[in-house]
C-alpha cells in the first residue's frame, strides 16, 4: 500500500490499529475517558475518622448523661423525706421542715406563685419584645439599630439581685397605687382580687412578674431578631412588588416564618422566669397563709424558697424536702422545654 504524503510532504503512515475495511463497529463506540483511580485511604486517616467520631458521640452522650444523673441524684435524695412526709406532697400549701420527726410539706403554694409569676412575666414580655424585634430588624435605620440592639443585649448582663433592688425599692412603691386601683376595679377577677399580703409595699406576685418580665426581655428579643433576620428576601420581594406595605410584608412574610423561632424564645425566656431567684426572693413578702392565684399573693417560688433555706440545711430529712421541691422545678423545667418543641415544630411553615 502507497504512503499517502500529507500537506507538508512528509509521507503518512497508516494507524495499526485502523478499521479493516467494511468494518463500522469501531466508528460506533463512544470514547470514554479512564475513570479516575480512586484515593487509598490511609491507615492514619481512617483512626483519625473512628477517633473524631468517638469524640463526638461522648460528647453528646454526656450531656444526656449529666441531665440523667442530676435527675437520678434529685429523685434519690429525695425518696426518704418524701416517705417520712406527713401531708400531701402535691396539694398541701404547708412546709413544716423543722421536726425532723414530723415533716409535713406539699408544693401546692410554691407551684402557684412560680407557674403564676413567671407566667405573669411571659403575657408582658413577649409582644415588648417582638415589636423590638421587628423595629430593630425592619423598621429602624442602621446607625440606631446597632446601638439599641446593644443596649437591649446589655441589659441581659444585669445581675439578678440589681433587679431585685430595683424592683423592690424603685418599681415596687409606684406600682402600689396600680395595683390597688386593679383591686379595687377588677377585683371580681380572680387575677386581681385582694391576696395574702397587703398591696402596701408591693411586695407581690404583681411587682415580681414585671421585674421578671424586664429580665427575660432581653433574652426574646435577641433570638426573635435573629430569627427575623433570616426571613428570604424573595419572599419579601414578592411581597413588596405586589404593593404591600410595611406592616403587610411583616405580617406576611415575616411573622410566618419567624413564628417557631418566636416561640422557642418564648420558652427561653419561661425557663429563665421559673428558675430566677434572688430578686423573687428579695420582691416577694412571705405569707402566712396560702395564695388563691391571685397578682397580690405574696409567697414564695421554687427557687427562693430553697434559697431561702439553705443555710439550714444540715438534717438529711428536711434537707431532702427541698430537694424533692428541686426535683419538681426540674420536671417542670423539663415539661416547658418539651411542649416549646412540640409547639415550635408544628408551626414550622
């Protein structure tokens, strides 16, 4: 066979491996690439995988672990006495604890004036907090936004007993004269009939749950803004370009989507009201008799009442009364928690 010479002169040899001819199949296959060999893994590498992994399971694993063990260490502690107890644990107000011999305690009282002061707190801090929220995020400009949303994480830095001073020696004397205006003119609400103590001083679930209020503030309105920082920004574009206002957009795009974030916030800040103690302890007048679920009950919480107590705490039988009133405060705690993720994931939009 002739040597084909190409365009510059030089005679062209013919491929070895070039179809005979008639034969198409060649012509038909697609040429594809060699796959990529794939990278060996080292011994080295694959420690370091089961080691980090390793890591990562203890370290969630002990979180579980510490919450079981408090759990475990409250219940234990707290068996004795409540087998030693000679009133009703769950529906007697009384809490006798210095007869060793004799205990009679119940958490009746306690459970109210916590579950009503910090719900108190909650129903005035929430909305507070949401339109400080939505100002700082959609309303105000950015030289003010950033100072004022300083100012507001600042106030979470407050110490607890600073508000304690505050509520009881500032907030308490100007709110007296509110609440016997409330006593007097709704007094037929259970809310706002006449209490256990006398509304002179304000030392009452009244006063309390405004201070606590004030604490939690900070704590909702942050992840609320967080939360509303995220909303996308088509969907408020799209809300915009079919010419809907300010407060529509916010009302239709923003409050949608920030709804579960809001209601996580919502259950922080409960968390802080239920377990806050020294300004409860330091606000709140002792009664000599039960509350009745009213504003103007004084008492104690959960908290205080155990701090109020501490010093005493030598026997292992009264000492182990408080305890088992610890031990609610921690399942209540858990319950809040629970019911805020059951409550956020069903309103996830």
């Amino acid at each position: 066979m002739a040597l084909q010479p190409d365009i510059s002169g030089t005679p062209r040899v013919p491929s070895s491996t070039a179809p005979a001819p008639g034969d198409n199949s060649r012509m038909s296959d697609p040429i594809t690439p060699p796959k990529p060999a794939a990278p060996k893994r080292t011994s080295t590498g694959a420690l370091g995988d089961r080691i980090f992994k390793a890591i990562a399971v203890a370290a969630g694993a002990t979180i579980v672990i510490a919450i079981a063990l408090i759990a475990v260490f409250l219940l234990i502690q707290a068996i004795p006495s409540l087998m030693a107890n000679h009133d009703n644990f769950f529906t007697s107000s009384e809490f006798k604890t210095s007869d060793g011999d004799h205990l009679a305690f119940g958490i009746a009282d306690l459970f109210m004036v916590t579950v009503l002061s910090a719900g108190f707190a909650l129903v005035l801090a929430v909305p507070v907090a949401i339109g400080i929220a939505l100002f700082l995020t959609h309303y105000a400009p950015a030289r003010l936004s950033r100072p004022f949303g300083i100012a507001v994480d600042l106030l979470a830095a407050v110490p607890s007993i600073v508000f304690g001073l505050w509520g009881i020696f500032v907030l308490a004397p100007q709110l007296s004269p509110v609440a016997e205006f409330l006593n007097r003119n709704l007094g037929w609400l259970f809310l706002f009939k006449e209490g256990n103590v006398s509304l002179v001083g304000g030392g009452t679930i009244f006063t309390a749950g405004i201070v606590l209020a004030v604490m939690i503030l900070p704590i909702i309105t942050s992840v609320s803004r967080e939360v509303f920082r995220q909303t996308p920004i088509p969907h408020i574009e799209a809300a915009q370009a079919l010419g809907a206002t300010k407060w529509e957009v916010v009302r239709m795009t923003v409050l949608p989507f920030g709804r579960s974030g809001v209601v996580a916030a919502s259950m922080l800040g409960l968390g802080r009201a239920l377990g806050e103690t020294v300004a409860v302890l330091i606000i709140l007048r002792s009664a000599a008799k039960a509350g009745n679920w009213s504003l103007f009950d004084g008492g104690y919480t959960f908290a205080s009442k155990i701090a109020s107590a501490a010093a005493e705490f030598s026997a292992p039988l009264p000492t182990g009364a408080y305890i088992a009133a610890g031990f609610v405060l921690f399942a209540l705690t858990f319950a809040v928690n629970a019911a805020a993720r059951a409550i956020a994931g069903s309103k996830v939009n």
